[in-house]
C-alpha cells in the first residue's frame, strides 16, 4: 500500500458521502477552496457503477474559460495514491486529470473534459 498523499479538488459528487464510502470506504477530511479561470458545465454520464454510486445522470464537469471572472467552487480532500487510481476508475473516460493551482496557493489534482 502506497504512503504517499494527493490533493484532489472536487466541485461535484466526489464530496457526496455515499459516493466516497462507494469509493474509499471512508469519508474524506477537506477543505474549502476555489479554482479561477473555470466554469462548471454539465457532462452526461453511462457508466452503470458510477450512475448508481452517485444517483446522477448528468455530473458537473470544469471547463478552462481564462475569464478571471470565472470561478470554481469546491473541496480539496487529501487522499491515498491507491484512492487517486480508484477516483480515475470513476471519473471514466470522459474526464482527464490534471494538476492546478487554487485560490489558496495549494495545488491539487481536478478533473477537466478529456476533449482539453
């Protein structure tokens, strides 16, 4: 089991209990913080386990707009090398992951359109 930790931002049903317990078997310690230069949109999901896990059809996804004026809302969470490949599993194809940096100074890895 890997000891090394990851900041992961979610703006969207990553912070629902039901969906961590589904994932990590835990609840996830974070806090609040915020991205500039997106916006949130909407992303049709198919995947059957991540349909039932998050009881969402469609699930927000951060679109880079480089609008000052555009901004994120969300929660970094401080999660195991193994929760980050498993957070991958449920974020399907559809999304990629990268790594930004947050109104607060901390950088964390957040999810974007796999199209970007």
């Amino acid at each position: 089991m890997s000891l090394k930790k990851h900041n992961l931002f979610s703006y969207g049903t990553l912070q629902q209990d039901n969906v961590q317990i589904e994932n990590y078997g835990r609840l996830l310690a974070g806090v609040k913080d915020s991205l500039k230069e997106y916006k949130l949109d909407k992303l049709k999901i198919t995947d059957a386990k991540v349909l039932k896990a998050s009881g969402k059809e469609y699930h927000p996804i951060a679109l880079k707009t480089n609008n000052t004026s555009d901004t994120v809302e969300g929660t970094i969470f401080e999660i195991t090398e193994n929760e980050l490949i498993e957070t991958d599993k449920y974020e399907v194809n559809d999304y990629k992951r990268i790594l930004e940096a947050f109104v607060s100074g901390k950088k964390a890895w957040i999810y974007v359109p796999q199209t970007e």
